[in-house]
C-alpha cells in the first residue's frame, strides 16, 4: 500500500483541480500539488547524497 500512496495523493489533486476550476479555485490544488512533488523531489535528493 505504501508504493501507491504517492500515486493517490497525485490523482486526487488532479481531479480536485478538476472540479475545483470551474469555481475559480483551480490553482488551491494546484500548489498543494506543487508542494508535494517538491517534497518528494527533496527527500529523494537527500536519499541520493547519502547514499554516495
């Protein structure tokens, strides 16, 4: 279950940007969905520079 956890929280950002557009509050999802994926990005960065 924890390898789709990431895919989870990225299609439900997806389609909360989805029905949240059309109200004018598109770009809420948007950067929380930004925020995430930097998140991700940094802990995979650090998982790298240790391992060398």
């Amino acid at each position: 279950m924890g390898k789709y956890i990431p895919y989870i929280i990225i299609i439900a950002c997806l389609v909360a940007t989805f029905f949240m557009y059309n109200r004018q509050l598109g770009a809420i999802p948007l950067l929380t969905l930004a925020a995430y994926l930097f998140y991700l990005g940094a802990k995979q960065a650090i998982s790298l520079k240790k391992s060398k």
